[in-house]
C-alpha cells in the first residue's frame, strides 16, 4: 500500500535518525495510513480509501459524499 492520503494528500516526510552519539541516518516519516470502506449515498456504493487518521477526522466533519466529489474534481478514480 502506498503510504499516501488519498483525502489530505499526506505523505512520506524525510529526515536523519540522531543516535545518542548525534550520528545521523536518513530515515522516512510515513503517515498513519489505514484502507477504510466507506458507504457513499450519492454513488449507491461502497468506496474504500487510502486515507490517513486526519483524513478521517475530515471525513467526520465534511461528509463522505463532500470529500468524494473533491476526489473526483482532482481526476482521482474511486
């Protein structure tokens, strides 16, 4: 699974593990993804995301069937 938000757009951050005597390795933030089935009204059907636990929340406050038609407007096929 691709460690991007299909809601938010979240993805890998980049960065240096710092050990205790301050040597630096690169390493990668991934965000907090989880594949999520979703019931959407508009669509009379089941839709599953990439969507990460903010684009939860946002899905919470907006709607599904709001956030689907940003989906869409952005040309992502659900």
């Amino acid at each position: 699974m691709a460690a991007h938000c299909q809601v938010t757009g979240a993805q890998p951050g980049f960065g240096h593990s710092i050990s205790h005597s301050h040597r630096r390795t690169k390493r990668r933030f991934d965000p907090n993804i989880q594949k999520k089935r979703y019931w959407v009204p508009s669509l009379r059907r089941t839709v599953v995301l990439n969507v990460s636990a903010r684009g939860i929340k946002v899905i919470d406050v907006k709607g599904i069937d709001a956030v689907v038609a940003d989906i869409r407007a952005r040309g992502e096929k659900i």
